[in-house]
C-alpha cells in the first residue's frame, strides 16, 4: 500500500470538514451564539484553532501529492492557480483555496497592521474558499464515487449552506444597513450554487468517463488514451512477471514484463474514480506501443492499434503474473 495516497486522501477529506467547522464557528461568532453549554468565547478560540488546523491540514495534503508523484502536479502548481496539467480547472480550485485561506490567516495575523475595515473586506472572502474547495475535492479527488463521501459531502453542503443563510438574515449585518433586496439576492445566490454544485457533482464526477473529461493526461487517472498504431506483433503467447500492485492517488497500476520477450512491458492501471475499467498500456524498449481502455475483468481483452488481444493476471503473496496472447490483425 501506498502511504502518501492515504495521507492525501485523508488530509483532503480532514480538511473539508474543517473548512466547513470554521465557516459554521465564524457565523456563530459573528452572530454572538451562546448557550449555557456554549460560551461565546468557545466559538473564538475554536474557529481561530481550526483555521490554523485547516492550513497545516492542507499543507499535508499538498505535500502528500507532491511527493506521491504519481500525478504530474509540480510546486509551482500548489500555489499558482490553474497551471497544472492534471485536471487544470479543478486541482486549480484547489490551489485558488489554499491561496484564500493563506490570504486570510496573514490579514487576521496583521490586522492591527491593516485596520478592521480591510481586514473584514478579505475575511470576506472565506466564503468563497468552500465552493472552490468542495469543486476541487468532488472533480479532482478520489473518492467521489463512494457513498460514505457523498454523505460527508451532503452533511457539509447543509451546514455550510444554512450558517451562511443564518450570517446574511442576521442581526449581525446590521438592520437598515444592508437593503432587504440584497439579502434576498444572497440567500438566492446560496440556494443556487448550493444546488449547483449537487447537479454538477451528479453529472460529472459520479459519471463514466470522467477522468478524461475533467482533464487527466492520456493514460492517467483513467483517462482513455486513444489507441496509437502499433507493432505488436500477432500470435503472441507471452508470459508475464511483475511485482505487487502500486497505489497512488489516482489508482492501481501493474507493471508486467514479459519473460521470453526482455523488452516488452505491460502496464494496468486501475483508477479509483471508475474502479469497473483499467487502461492496458504496451510498451517495447519503453517506447508505447499502445495504450487502450478495457473492461475490468477476470481476462482482459481490448485492442492493441489493429491487434486484438487479451490478457490474464495471477495474484500471488509475492507479486503478479500474468499470460499476454494476441491475435489476428484486423
């Protein structure tokens, strides 16, 4: 098992939950909450401790990623929005997210120096690290697809949605100050992305299809590369040898290499985000030969450019072997 790829998906699922416990403690700052049970100072000291719990969360996140290099996101990626080549748009979200809360915590950390006036204006913007953040982690992550995730997701999207409800109708923006109509225009703006993000969630990241949708790189992630002209040559019975499984953020890959045939290597990759296909990628001399999407099944089987072939994998304590077989050209 790969430990950066439990750390980044867990440090990624930590920190939304944390994001959301401090937009939720923020509101209930903001509108001076208290109970018996709760006192007023119990909602400062938490949402001050957990944002800068959310920022080292999110560093390990990062970090994790970096390291795992498994997915072609580079340092300047982490903190320069949407230049990376994998998933541009939504791992970008994620950097802009990091980049908000960093701006926030340093104005909170200068406040004496800025004034209360400026630094209201930028807290401000912590509003909109959720949605970007909560985009990030349903588009580029690993585990949208899985049902305890969705229900996560689902609790965090009523919480967040209802404190920011709570922070527009509240007596804390002050009566008179703000127009009943622009209020109005924020709750409709909260509803409305609020069920945006559901649609989107429900017609993108939990659809086939889309690891090549969101922006993968061809033969990552799931992404379907399109099958290049090949030599592969026909009549093969090639047997194969690897060692055990590879996880990484992105999935399982098998790397085979034939017994009789030192140059040929066979990779399967598994992705998380559609666990029923695999991408079979051939390679002679480490040049690609091809690289096709296949059912996942007991026996692979899938074209190779012109060449059809199937392949079977035997699991073992020590590693995997497998059988490649080709046929006729077609």
């Amino acid at each position: 098992m790969n430990l950066l790829w439990f750390v980044a998906r867990a440090s990624g699922i930590i920190a939304a939950v944390l994001l959301t416990a401090v937009i939720v403690l923020g509101v209930m700052r903001s509108e001076r909450w208290q109970r018996r049970f709760w006192p007023r100072f119990a909602s400062n000291h938490l949402h001050r401790s957990l944002s800068w719990l959310l920022l080292a969360t999110v560093v390990i996140h990062v970090g994790a990623i970096l390291l795992d290099q498994y997915a072609p996101v580079t340092v300047v990626d982490a903190i320069v929005p949407f230049l990376s080549q994998y998933r541009r748009w939504w791992t970008g979200l994620g950097t802009l997210s990091l980049d908000l809360v960093l701006l926030v915590l340093m104005t909170t950390a200068l406040i004496r120096v800025i004034g209360q006036r400026r630094w209201r204006v930028v807290h401000w913007l912590g509003y909109a690290i959720w949605p970007a953040a909560v985009l990030h982690g349903v588009a580029a992550g690993s585990d949208a697809h899985q049902w305890w995730a969705l229900l996560l997701l689902s609790a965090a999207l009523v919480a967040a949605a209802a404190a920011m409800l709570w922070r527009i109708a509240g007596r804390s923006m002050g009566t008179g100050t703000i127009d009943l109509g622009v209020r109005a225009i924020g709750a409709l703006g909260v509803i409305g992305a609020t069920c945006a993000i559901v649609g989107f969630t429900m017609t993108g990241p939990l659809q086939a299809g889309w690891a090549a949708a969101s922006g993968t790189p061809a033969g990552l992630g799931g992404a379907t590369a399109p099958s290049v002209s090949t030599t592969l040559q026909p009549g093969l019975d090639e047997p194969l040898a690897g060692p055990a499984a590879a996880q990484s953020t992105a999935g399982t890959v098998l790397t085979l290499n034939g017994s009789a045939d030192k140059t040929l290597t066979v990779e399967v990759f598994v992705p998380v985000q559609t666990p029923g296909s695999a991408t079979v990628s051939v390679r002679s001399n480490d040049a690609l030969l091809c690289s096709t999407a296949v059912q996942l099944r007991d026996v692979l089987a899938g074209t190779c450019g012109s060449t059809p072939f199937t392949l079977s994998l035997s699991f073992g304590g020590s590693g995997v072997v497998g059988e490649l077989t080709t046929g006729t050209p077609t």
